[in-house]
C-alpha cells in the first residue's frame, strides 16, 4: 500500500518530547502538563489553557545516570524519563502529574523536584493517592485528589479554567479524537485490513504526546485517507493477535510483529487505544468533574486493583477484545522490573491458555525494543503455532 500522507510526519513527532506541535502549543502561551498514568485524567489537563502531553524518552541510548540514581532494577521506562529529564529534555514542562500508582515513577517525579532537573522557575508537580477499589467513597476520594493535587495548583500558578463549562468543552475535543479512533478501529477488524500495526501505534502514540487540538486536523485527514485506501491484493498476515500488558511507546514493537505477518487487532497495554480512546458520555444531572474522574477510575484496567472482580474483570477484557477482533491469540508484554505486570503476565498467560483456551504467550522486554531478535524469534514462533492450530482445527472439522 501507498504510505500514507501523513505518516512520516506522525513519525517525526515521536522522535522527541519537545515535539514541533508542543513547541507551537508552548508559542501561543499555551501551559504543558506532562503525565504518565492512566489514573491521571488525561482529558481534564486540556482544559482551558492547559494541554497535556504524555512523558516519553524517544531515542533512548544510555541510561547510567538514572541506573546511578536509582538502581539498575527499576523499569526502562522510569529510569528514561529520569535520564532525558537529567539532559534537559524536559525544560519545556510547566507541571507534572503524577499519582502512587508505580513507586518507581514516584521517584522519578520527586528527582525531578530534588535535583531542579526542569529549568523552569514555576515548573510544579503534583502527586494523587490512587484508590486501589471502585465505589462510590472511592470516586470522591479520587476526585478530591485530583481537583487538590492537580487541577487547584494549575489554577493558582498559571489561571488554568477547570470550570464546569471548561471541563465539557475538553471533554469535547477529547471525544471527537476517541471517536476518530472509534473508525480506525473498525477498520482493524477487516480480514485484509488498510492500516498496518506499525501505522497505528505511530498514529495512537502520536494522540498521547501531542496537543489534541493541534494534531486533530492530521487525524481527521488520515482517517479518510484511509476509507478511500485500497489493501494490498493479497491477504499477507498469518496470524491476528491482541496485544496486552505495560507501557510500551517504542513502535518498533509492532513492526516486530508485522515483519513476521503478525497483525495486532486491538492494543490493551498502557498508553494504547483500550481503554484511553473511549467516548466519555456526560449528562447535565452531575457535574462533568466527578462524572469524568468516576469515567476514569471504572474504566481503568491496571493490574495495581488487586480485587478479585477487578483481576476477573480485566481477564474478561482481554478475551472481549480477542472475540470481538477475531484474534486466533494474546501476546501478553511487560516492560522489565515492571512490578504489577510482572505478575500479571505471568498469571494470565498460564490462565488466558488453559482456563480460557485462548493462545496465549508472555514476553518482558526493554523500554527500547528495537533490535531485539530474542522477541522477533518468540512471535515468529508463536505465529507458527497459530497456524498450526488453525490447520488441526481445519483437518478436524473436515
């Protein structure tokens, strides 16, 4: 297929945090809110003046700064975020939100405020106590948390608007991106789709680290670039699977897949489609804040809710995923010494095969994976047993 028109700029946003569109954003006196946890509201930090960006480290090489400071058994991630914030690489952040969601990110924020790593003289940071259940006390504890924490030191330093008005207006623009995602997802489901893995974890990572309002326009014209795409004539991919598990910004792990003809219908890891791109439904019975904080906290998949129906729930979630994307498996992914992935991975892969009888595999890696041949051997050999299995299965029913 043609590249698409856009790709390649997509692609240059990605390469560093201070990104063209952040830099014009920051140009029209716009104030940067940097993130890294679904538990922080990513649609209330655009509001008013504010946009938010989600904190990546492009072009990571080595991390012995941060492995001094913070030891070699913290996750790639944390210890990159810390590294390019140690080579200036975040000057341009006005705030930082964060939450106890990952101690190992605790400490990246709080390095951040010891060692004056962000040359910004307003530059402010603030830190929620994530509830670990859903009920009702649990939303007004983490609304509390929130309007405390984020939304009234964003007010006092820089006259950020969090009005209810405000907040519906965000949650406007955020929801016609979601629903932009919404089509391109559909478009996933297409035995012989027109948008490739590579070409949508570009365009999904791109959504996260880039002003919505600025990157809206590239968004809409690629979208219907795509209805009128034609694929390629022949069906290439041998196998179709769901992708679950931790952070993961580095796209060269989808190209991993589609180099061995392994097509990724859904993306259910942090910072990916499901369930940061859903429709945020309000009514005017409510105020919009508790309603999009209680959206957020309902929604959430990650493994730090230790409950027995949340770890039911998000095993349900992958499977929904595998069933409504036709998936023959799951590729469960976790970024090393990522402590709730770490279990997760292991559990699930073990549960999602035998109780759930989906095939599934477990894989750790770097928080750069580009060049890994041990992973690019795994998935080759996983797409093999895939088609094996679809084979017996044919044989059988013959």
């Amino acid at each position: 297929m043609k590249d698409l028109k856009h790709i390649h700029f997509f692609e240059q946003l990605l390469e560093q945090a201070d990104n063209k569109l952040v830099r014009q954003a920051k140009e029209e006196g716009k104030v940067a809110v940097g993130y890294t946890c679904y538990y922080v509201p990513e649609a209330l930090l655009n509001c008013g003046n504010a946009f938010s960006i989600r904190l990546s480290a492009p072009n990571t090489g080595s991390l012995d700064i941060s492995q001094y400071y913070m030891t070699s058994f913290i996750c790639g991630y944390a210890r990159a975020l810390f590294e390019r914030a140690f080579e200036g690489g975040y000057n341009f952040l006005d705030f930082y939100a964060s939450s106890d969601t990952c101690q190992q990110m605790v400490r990246v924020v709080e390095n951040l405020h010891e060692l004056n790593l962000v040359d910004n003289p307003k530059f402010g940071y603030g830190i929620i106590d994530a509830p670990m259940k859903v009920a009702p006390h649990t939303v007004r504890l983490y609304t509390e948390q929130i309007k405390l924490r984020f939304l009234n030191p964003l007010t006092e330093k820089y006259g950020i608007d969090f009005s209810d008005k405000a907040i519906r207006e965000a949650i406007k623009l955020h929801n016609e991106m979601c629903g932009i995602f919404d089509e391109l997802c559909e478009l996933r489901k297409a035995d012989n789709p027109v948008i490739t893995p590579r070409e949508f974890h570009i365009i999904s990572i791109a959504s996260y680290v880039c002003p919505t309002y600025l990157l809206l326009p590239y968004l809409r014209e690629t979208l219907e670039e795509l209805k009128n795409r034609q694929p390629d004539p022949t069906n290439k991919w041998r196998a179709r699977v769901v992708v679950v598990g931790s952070e993961l910004d580095d796209y060269a792990f989808s190209e991993i897949l589609e180099n061995n003809r392994c097509y990724v219908v859904a993306d259910r890891y942090c910072f990916g489609t499901f369930p940061g791109r859903q429709v945020i439904e309000l009514n005017d019975d409510e105020d919009a804040l508790t309603q999009v904080c209680r959206s957020y906290l309902e929604s959430n998949q990650c493994p730090r809710f230790m409950s027995e129906e949340k770890i039911n729930e998000r095993r349900e979630y992958a499977k929904m995923l595998a069933e409504k994307y036709n998936a023959d498996g799951i590729i469960y992914e976790q970024a090393k010494f990522c402590d709730f992935w770490g279990y997760e991975r292991m559990l699930n892969t073990q549960i999602m095969r035998e109780e759930y009888g989906i095939p599934t595999i477990g894989v750790d890696r770097e928080y750069v994976v580009r060049g890994s041949g041990q992973l690019g051997t795994r998935v080759q050999a996983f797409v093999e047993s895939l088609e094996i299995k679809k084979i017996q299965e044919g044989g059988e029913k013959k």
